[in-house]
C-alpha cells in the first residue's frame, strides 16, 4: 500500500482487472457476512470498469452461498432523452441503458449461482428519479447511508458517474446535461453508439456531495493502459480539484485507490 499526493489515500496495485474484481469483491462479502449487520448498501456505477468487480462478486457469492437477499444496490446514474418537451428515462431496453446494465451484468450475474432464497431481488436496486432526484438522497438516508461505494474514473475529463468537471464538491443528486467528453468516453463504453451525436445529451446523476456524505467507505477502480494519465492526474492534484471530479475520492471516507498494473506503469515518484 502507498499514498497518493496530500491527502494520502491508499493506492493498491494489483496484476490485472481479474485481481481488482476480487479484491473488491472480497470487501464487500466480508460486509454481508457480518451477522451483526442487518442490510448492506452498495453504491455501484455501470460501465466497462466494474464488470470484472461484478463478475468475481458473483462467483465468491456462488461459492460461499453467501446471502445477497440482504444486500441493496443504489446505482449511480441513467441516460436521458426528450420526450414530449421532458426528459425521462431512455429505454430500459436500451444497449446502453444503466438499468438494462443493472439487470443484466449486475444482478444476473450475482445471483447466477445462488438459491431463489438467497438472490438480489430487483427491488432491492434503486435508480434516481428524474422526476424528482432529491428523494434519492432522503432514500439514501432511509437505508442508512451506503456501507461500500464502489467509483470509475472517466478516461478523459474524470468524470464520476454523469458528474462533469466543474461539479462542486456539495453537489447532490440532479439532473444535469452531459458533457462532450463524458459523451466520447460512453462511445467507447457502449460500442452501440457509432457516432458523438447517438450519444443522450441528459442524465440524471448522483453527485460528488452524495457520494462524499453518504458513504462510509469508498473504492476508486481505474485498470488498463488507457488509464495511466489519469490516474497521474490523480497523483498530481493530491486533492480535491473541481475541473477533475474523480479526485473526490481524496474527501471521502475510508478511502482507497484500486489500479491493475497496466494503469500504474510509469506512475513515477507521484506516488
């Protein structure tokens, strides 16, 4: 374990995406697996990122029939589109929905290997409602805070979920227009858009203030080459810096920095 910058936030480097996703996963089941504690909340975002988190999070749980019947997911963000003047949802059914991710490389995924008794049901995952975003945070509350935070990192600007740069560090759950660089990372996420313009402009998001008061502890994943310059930037700041919203990760509590080998080469004395 090292520090990065100021605010010195572990940094665990690990050979491989594989390795993250244990690593992570084996943090949250020694969550569930406290008896003393009655419902564990997981924040988790969509994307290329945490599917590896997902995937071993899925095996552990089938090998050591763990319970996920107590386990509540509180996702980060949606696309957006118009409709009618307002923007709703996109289609659930959609490639590049969050909620389709959520169903189908999140909750299948953990309860592949488990009894009926012991799987995730859906209602136990909670999206923010465009209609009204502030009830998240009250429903976020009401669970009693989010025991593990699992983030990613933009490839280009930083972003965390749908959070561009610029976004206080108070901010909270909104809806907010995406910018141009989030739009060009999701192209690169969702291999269904063939072009910037195919790419929502909205969505509704968490925000950085959500992520920092609500969450007990938090785990910032960053793995393949395409990442080592920003997890250099990370290391350059040391703090919390505005125009990079994956550096809240340094206001956070309980936090640590997860990175295969791949995104840490070249880190150099940043470290």
């Amino acid at each position: 374990m090292s520090a990065v910058g100021e605010r010195a936030v572990p940094l665990t480097v690990l050979p491989d995406e594989a390795a993250i996703g244990k690593h992570v996963a084996q943090q949250v089941l020694s969550l569930l697996e406290d008896a003393s504690i009655r419902r564990i909340v997981v924040g988790c975002p969509a994307g290329r990122t945490p599917r590896s988190t997902y995937r071993a999070l899925g095996e552990l749980a089938a090998a050591r029939r763990s319970d996920l019947s107590r386990l509540a997911i509180v996702m980060m963000d949606e696309f957006l589109v118009e409709m009618n003047g307002q923007l709703r949802y996109c289609d659930a059914d959609a490639l590049y929905s969050c909620r389709r991710f959520a169903e189908v490389e999140l909750r299948q995924v953990l309860n592949a290997g488990l009894s009926r008794d012991r799987q995730l049901p859906a209602s136990q995952i909670h999206f923010p409602d465009p209609d009204d975003p502030g009830r998240f945070e009250d429903l976020i509350a009401e669970l009693g805070g989010i025991d593990f935070f699992i983030i990613a990192s933009g490839t280009s600007d930083g972003h965390v979920a749908f959070n561009p740069p610029g976004s206080a560090l108070d901010s909270l759950t909104r809806i907010v227009e995406l910018a141009a660089t989030t739009r060009r990372d999701n192209m690169s996420t969702f291999p269904v858009f063939d072009d910037l313009s195919e790419v929502p402009k909205f969505g509704v998001t968490v925000g950085l203030g959500t992520v920092v008061q609500h969450s007990k502890r938090v785990a910032l994943l960053m793995s393949g080459m395409g990442k080592r310059a920003a997890l250099q930037r990370l290391a350059e700041l040391g703090r919390f810096d505005p125009s990079w919203p994956a550096s809240v990760v340094f206001e956070c509590r309980h936090p640590e920095i997860v990175v295969d080998a791949a995104a840490a080469e070249g880190l150099g004395s940043g470290i």
